[in-house]
C-alpha cells in the first residue's frame, strides 16, 4: 500500500475538487469574517462544520471519486448556500 501509486485524475475530478476547494476556503474566510466582527457567528461555524462532515462523508460512499454524483451534490448544495449568503448581504446593504 506504501509504494503503490494512484491513478490520476480525471478533468472531471479535478474540476469538481477544485470546486469543492474553493467553497471550502470561501467558508473559512467567511468564518474568520464572523469571528471578528460577530456577524451571523452561529451560521458560519455551522456551514464550515458541514462542508467538512458533508465532503468527508460523500467522498466515502464515493470511494474517494470526486466525481460521483452525491460529491456533486454536496458542490452543489453548499454553492447554493454560497449564493444565499450573497443574496442577504446584497439585501442587507440596500
């Protein structure tokens, strides 16, 4: 198992994690943005915790292909949190 190598990855898969990477640290500079000036503190931890418990656990049913259909569903759903956040900021400085 040691010096056995991976296959690599496919355009897909690269995509998907890149994806998934980008939410992730997205998540943690928002994070930090709460921590610091105290604003919605409770739904940014929430939303770090999730990405974390939801990535990690769809890449286990997914036997570690970013790829798979429920990966891309957890991309998917934590964008959409991404975009309702946007949508609340945007409301609340208008």
């Amino acid at each position: 198992m040691a010096g056995e190598e991976l296959p690599p990855l496919s355009r897909s898969q690269k995509i998907w994690a890149l994806g998934a990477a980008i939410l992730f640290l997205i998540g943690i500079g928002f994070l930090g943005f709460a921590l610091n000036t105290g604003i919605l503190r409770v739904f940014a931890i929430g939303w770090v915790a999730l990405q974390i418990f939801g990535f990690v656990g769809a890449l286990k049913f997914a036997n570690g292909d970013f790829a798979h259909p429920l990966f891309k569903g957890q991309v998917l759903l934590h964008f959409t949190g991404l975009m309702l956040l946007v949508i609340l900021v945007v409301r609340a400085a208008s």
